[in-house]
C-alpha cells in the first residue's frame, strides 16, 4: 500500500509519500515536497493544482491521499484557500482521500509499536506533519 500524507497550510499542499509492504516502511525522495495554489480565485489556477497533485500521486502509484484535519473554526482554524487546496484533492478520481482527525493521529503514533526518529527520513522538517499523518494511517491498517 503506497500512501500520501498532506498537511494544508495556507495555500499550500505539504506531502510525504510512504508505502508499507511486509510490515517495511519505505519513502520515496519525490520530485517535490508540496504545491501551492497561487491564485485560489482563478478557476484555471485551482484546476491546474488539481492536475498538478493528480498528475503526481499517477506517477508515485499512490492509491490513498489522508489530509490532515483542521479545525473548521476558533482560534486554530484553516484558512478558506485551505480548504479549497482540501477541495480540489479531495475531488480527484480515482484517489482513496480521507481526512484523519488530529487526534486519531496522536492515537495511533502513542500505541505504534515502531519508532522512528524523523531527523533519520532524510525528509524536511517543514514535512514532519504530513509524515505522521500518513505514518498514523499505514499504522491504523
């Protein structure tokens, strides 16, 4: 199974890319490490991110994408091109997308049985969100 995790920030997409076979983890180096929705009012603009991040699961065979929830509103709520970033993945075909709930994450890292320090993915801090979310959900099934 080949998953992708995604932290939305503003208007950008932050992934982290793993698969887990026999119980072996692997991540990919991928060409990017996230993709930014410049101008969120353009129609063409929000297309071509969906393309963009479609194109790019096609090309790393990944089969389920799980966003990181954020909360809908209060202090620490997600922006409105957040949740449009959130929109235009989640309306892609032929993608597995979930969203997975903060606390569901901290569930699942506290009771893996695998620890894994992230300074030794060799991925950038900026992706520690996107890992766990997609670390959390290879671990949940």
């Amino acid at each position: 199974m080949k998953a992708c995790g995604v932290e939305i920030k503003s208007n950008e997409a932050i992934i982290c890319i793993m698969s887990k076979e026999n119980s072996l983890y692997d991540i990919p180096h991928t060409r990017v490490q996230k993709l930014a929705l410049d101008n969120a009012g353009d129609a063409e603009e929000v297309k071509k991110f969906q393309f963009t991040f479609a194109k790019l699961m096609e090309d790393y065979q990944v089969t389920d994408v799980i966003i990181r929830g954020r909360a809908l509103k209060g202090k620490f709520a997600g922006g409105p091109i957040g949740f449009k970033v959130e929109a235009a993945i989640q309306l892609i075909q032929d993608l597995n997308v979930q969203i997975l709930a903060g606390s569901f994450i901290k569930k699942e890292l506290s009771k893996s049985q695998i620890d894994i320090d992230f300074r030794d993915t060799g991925l950038k801090q900026y992706q520690e969100q996107a890992f766990e979310t997609v670390f959390a959900f290879l671990e949940g099934h």
